[in-house]
C-alpha cells in the first residue's frame, strides 16, 4: 500500500511543480517558480520525515516529484549562458539557504 501512496503522491507533486513553474516561467524573468516548489518541498519533508504512516509515503512521493535538482540546474545554465552573473549567484544562494532553512524550521516545529 505505501507504494501506491508513494505513486500518487509522485504524480501529483510532478503535476504541481509543473503548474507553478509553468505560471512564474510565463510572468517572470527570474525562476521563481523552482525556488518556491524547492523551499516548499524541503519545507514540507522536514514535517513529514519523522513520520512512519502508510500517508507520510504519499508525502515523500509528493516531495520528491515536486522538488527538483535538474530544473534548478537548468535555471543556473541558462543564466550563465546568458552572462547574468546577479541572477545566477542569487538563485544558488536563495536555493540553499531557503531550502535548508525550511527544512530546518519544519523540524524544529514538528520535533
């Protein structure tokens, strides 16, 4: 059962990443869109981690699908190729520490 949890949750965070990228890729310059999914994945393992349930499964499926590396380092080609050394330190720099913080925060919060 915790498979097929783990399968849903897989989906419909790939669908949700999409949607929110999709939206601040069409309105925005900067790559807002894998910043918010990333600090909001990272935010949301670091509630769901301690958990043993069969539904915490759908949680790490949903995190893991939603957040990505891959789109990140894309985001970071593209602006080195396009010499926007700002946006390229920026978004490294607002990636971890956002990241990182949030998941640090949801664990001090879940305990």
């Amino acid at each position: 059962m915790r498979l097929l949890y783990f399968f849903i949750g897989s989906g419909l965070g790939a669908v949700t990443r999409y949607l929110i990228d999709r939206y601040f890729r069409l309105n925005f310059a900067f790559p807002w869109g894998i910043l918010i999914v990333n600090t909001f994945g990272s935010f949301l393992l670091g509630l769901i981690i301690g958990s043993n349930s069969d539904l915490a499964f759908a949680g790490f499926g949903f995190c893991g699908a939603l957040t990505t590396w891959s789109a990140f380092a894309l985001d970071l080609d593209k602006a080195r190729r396009a010499g926007n050394g700002f946006q390229l330190f920026t978004n490294i720099a607002a990636n971890f520490i956002l990241g990182v913080g949030a998941l640090l925060l949801a664990r001090s919060i879940s305990g």
